[in-house]
C-alpha cells in the first residue's frame, strides 16, 4: 500500500505483473487468405499476437526473425510446402524448439506420420474448429 498526497492508493502485485506480460505471437503460415485471415483473427480474438506469412519461404524468414511462440503451418504452398519449412526450421538452433502445428486438409496417415517424424507436435485437419484449435495451441503453450 502507498500513501499519495493524503489518499491511500493499493498497490495490486499481480494487476501489475499481468500489465507486463507479453502476448504470445503465433506465426500462421497458410497460403489460403481466408483461412490465414479467420485464424488470425481468431488469434486476435484470443489474446495472441498472430503474424502472417503467406507461403513457407516467407514463413521460414518470418520465424526467423520474430521468433514466434508457436507456428501453424499449412502443408500444400507455393515456393516451400511445410515439409520444406520444418526442416528447415528444425535444423536452425534459434527456432528448433519452437513448438509447430501442421494444418492440412489430407489426413493420409502416411503424410500425418512424416509431419510428426519431421518434429510436429500436433498435426490439425482443416477444416479446424475454433475450439480444436484453441486447445491445441493453449495444450503447446502451457
């Protein structure tokens, strides 16, 4: 508690600690626009901070440079599919640890088993419903 100028003013410990947390920032790589564009603001909606890429090269320097919490990751893009991007992730030590979730229409277990042997931590079929989603994401970053 401190006193100002004659008015007791309480000093809430954890109001404060909570002000100073980050949002965490999710990386959404997804060549589809609407489907980038409905998870982001699904994000948004979340209290995350979502950044966009709209195929893997870009997703590749995007994770690189913001180093994201987590990353959603589309498998069938343009320029670098997802396999490409997490190979490449996983073998740079700055983003190797980053926990990643593959989006895909194709639920082929051979494609879902080489996502997860890549090092995918969870593999989600589009189309995904907000709740699926938010648990795989909140079940990562617990």
């Amino acid at each position: 508690m401190f006193r100002l100028y004659g008015f007791f003013l309480c000093f809430d410990e954890q109001t404060a600690l909570d002000s100073t947390v980050r949002m965490k920032r999710v990386l959404v790589i997804e060549d589809d626009l609407t489907i980038r564009e409905n998870t982001i603001e699904i994000l948004e909606l979340n209290n995350y901070q979502p950044i966009a890429a709209k195929n893997g090269v870009e997703g590749v320097i995007a994770a690189k440079s913001h180093l994201p919490d987590l990353i959603l990751c589309d498998i069938l893009m343009p320029e670098l599919n997802g396999y490409g991007v997490i190979k490449e992730l996983k073998a740079n030590p700055s983003t190797a640890r980053i926990p990643f979730i593959f989006l895909s229409a194709s639920v082929e277990k051979n494609e879902i088993r080489l996502g997860l042997e890549l090092g995918a931590d969870l593999y989600l079929k589009k189309p995904f419903g907000l709740e699926e989603l938010m648990e795989a994401i909140e079940k990562l970053l617990a």
